[in-house]
C-alpha cells in the first residue's frame, strides 16, 4: 500500500479496511432489523437471510455466516395443511425461534430452521439443513444423503 491509500485509510475510515467497515455495516442493520446479534459476528450472507422475522433470531459473539446463509423462522408449508381444513377449522401456523451460540461458524448455503437452538464452538458444513438442536462444540455436516453428522 502506498503512501496515499495509507494516509485515506487512516484519515477515512478511522484504520479499518472497506470489509471490516461493511461488516460493521451489516451488523449494525442486522440488529437495527430487530435480530439480536453479539459482537464481533459478521455476515457474509446478504442480511434477506434473517427473513421476515429477524426479531426471532439470536445470535451470540463472533460468529461467521458464509454467502448463501439462511434463517427460516416459519413454515409456510402449513398452508397446504390449512387448506386441506386438516385442523378442523383452524388455521395454524409453525414460528419459532433460532438460537445461536458464541463462536458458531456456518457455511455456504446453510439453512437453519425454526426452533434451532446452536451451541457455543459449532461449525455448520457448507448446504448442511439443521433442523435439530446442536450441542456445543459440534460438526454439522450433511453427507449428501441427508443424513448429519454431529460430534
């Protein structure tokens, strides 16, 4: 880096580099959505990945979301339920949390569903689909054949 592009990135941009800026960014959107979000984490994904209710997802300090990452906290698939009057008469509807731990790295593509709860140390394999709770310390990887490995 010459002279010049030290001295703007100092004078400009208080020392940060554009990526750490735009992290920054994204993270204060993210909480500014509603999302509960710790310090430190950083969004690779585009922040449409928190969906439609971002107030719903947790997510603890220094965690990494490749591109592709998604939070589903509903299940529009209860609509066909819903009108097959499979309740009786009601109509239902599946929302719920997603709760993520400290130090949680999830990959390219991942999804994670409604009424997740992921522990502190966890890594998520890139298209992994985690419909279950992952305990601290973890591996979640899908194998192709849709069965996880967690451990």
């Amino acid at each position: 880096m010459g002279i010049f592009g030290f001295l703007k990135r100092t004078i400009f941009t208080g020392g940060k580099s554009r990526q750490q800026i735009s992290w920054a960014n994204k993270l204060a959107k993210a909480r500014k959505m509603g999302a509960k979000v710790g310090d430190e984490t950083r969004f690779n994904c585009d922040l449409s990945a928190l969906g439609t209710e971002p107030y719903l997802i947790e997510i603890g300090k220094n965690c990494l979301f490749a591109g592709g990452v998604r939070f589903i906290t509903h299940d529009g698939g209860v609509k066909v339920l819903n009108s097959l009057d499979y309740f009786n008469g009601k109509k239902m509807d599946r929302i719920a949390t997603i709760k993520i731990g400290n130090n949680v790295y999830a990959g390219f593509d991942a999804l994670i569903m409604q009424g997740v709860t992921i522990g502190d140390n966890v890594i998520i394999g890139a298209r992994a689909v985690v419909t279950h709770d992952v305990p601290s310390n973890s591996v979640v990887a899908d194998s192709g054949k849709g069965d996880k490995d967690a451990g």
